[in-house]
C-alpha cells in the first residue's frame, strides 16, 4: 500500500529565504507525482506535475525534483514571499488502472514578513 | 489549466436532511472524477471514484448509501450527503484529471446543525 509522507509538517521561515519541502513514497511505481498548494478553506492549485521519466521541472520560483528510486521528491522555492503561506501537499498518482492519488501529510508553510 | 467548478462553496443543513455537492469540468470532458474528504488541519482522503455511466467505486469506510455519487454526464458529478448528522460536517472536494494532470474544485464546507 503506498504510503506519502511530508516533511517538516509546519515550517516559519523570514521573508526573502529559500526552502525546502519534502515528500516521500513507499511504492516507486508510481506514474507522476504532483505538488499542490492549499490556502485556507480552499481548493487545491496544481503547482508542479513531474512524470515518472522525469527528474525537474521548474516554475518560476518553484523547481521541483524527483527520485523514483528513493522514493523522494523536493520543492525549492527560491526568495520566499508572505504570499506563499499555505499548506503544501504532494500526491503520487500510481496509473495503470487506477488513476487515484495518494496524498502527503502536507507541510504547513508560514513566511513572515 | 483546465477548471473545475464546484458548487456550493459552503452550506448549512439540518440534521436529518440531505445536501447535493456539484462538482463540473468547464473546459475538458473528464470520464472519472474523485471525492475527497478533509478534516481540519489533515490531508485529503479519497471517498470515491466517481465514474461517467457506472456506479461509484467506494473507498474502504465510506457508506455508500450515505455519500451518494451520480456522474450522469461527462463534465458533472454529484455527491449526495443524506441523512445528514454534525459528524459528517467537514470540507468536501471533487477532482478531476486531464491525461496527465488532475485539477481540483474549490471545495464545499458542509457544516449540519
């Protein structure tokens, strides 16, 4: 059974840092890997999609990587604003006949001015 | 991207009654779509997978008889919560994926009194 997990669960960082998020995953057959971001009582914002053949993508500040052999995946986000402040999940799509998506803990993202 | 429209954004039902969650893909024809269910300060917990013409595939806890899913056509997908009691307030959000990609409705706060 796959198992996603993120860590730190909660991060404060100074405006103006770089960061780091983690997630890992316990099966690596996985088809892609998708990083969202979740404001308060809101929906969720796809952020990044990295296929499985992959190793990167980037989006402006935001530059995601993935291990499928180790199971990891990161997301950097360079010079950290207020306005990233949110909870960040990470979820692992494992294709074939299914096309759910298993969800991290989430990591709880405070950047203070 | 592509967009999912989900409505109502919040309701507030009586104990007892039963409310109806929408969730549409405005730009894209999407054959399956997901419910999810999140308590506060957790990630997303699959419900079920809803699927155009067929019946629901349920995850293993959730009652289907409570959590009614229709997805009569290729852009919308319904989830009814009958009988609705306090426990089962709580944020509701539907997906659903492109090839590659899934994208998610702005959730639905249910909260029964």
């Amino acid at each position: 059974k796959q198992e996603v997990t993120q860590i730190p669960a909660a991060l404060s960082v100074p405006e103006g840092e770089n960061l780091v998020l983690n997630c890992s995953f316990t099966d690596s057959a996985i088809y892609n890997l998708q990083w969202f971001r979740q404001d308060p009582g809101k929906g969720l914002t796809s952020l990044l999609l990295i296929q499985s053949s992959q190793r990167e993508q980037t989006s402006g500040r935001l530059n995601a990587s993935l291990d499928k052999s180790s199971g990891r995946s990161t997301l950097y986000i360079a010079a950290s604003q207020p306005g990233d402040s949110a909870t960040y999940l990470c979820a692992v799509r494992k294709g074939g006949a299914t096309n759910k998506l298993i969800f991290g803990t989430g990591t709880l993202l405070a950047v203070q001015p | 991207g592509a967009v999912v429209s989900q409505h109502p954004s919040w309701v507030i039902c009586k104990s007892g009654t039963s409310v109806k969650i929408e969730c549409r893909s405005l730009d894209f024809q999407a054959t399956t779509m997901f419910w999810y269910r999140q308590f506060p300060k957790q990630s997303l917990m699959l419900m079920a997978t809803s699927n155009e013409g067929s019946k629901a595939t349920y995850e293993q806890g959730v009652e289907k008889d409570k959590f009614l899913i229709n997805h009569a056509s290729l852009t919308l997908s319904t989830l009814t919560v009958t009988s609705a009691h306090p426990e089962d307030s709580s944020f509701y959000i539907c997906s659903a994926m492109t090839v590659a990609e899934a994208f998610f409705g702005q959730g639905t706060r249910l909260t029964v009194v």
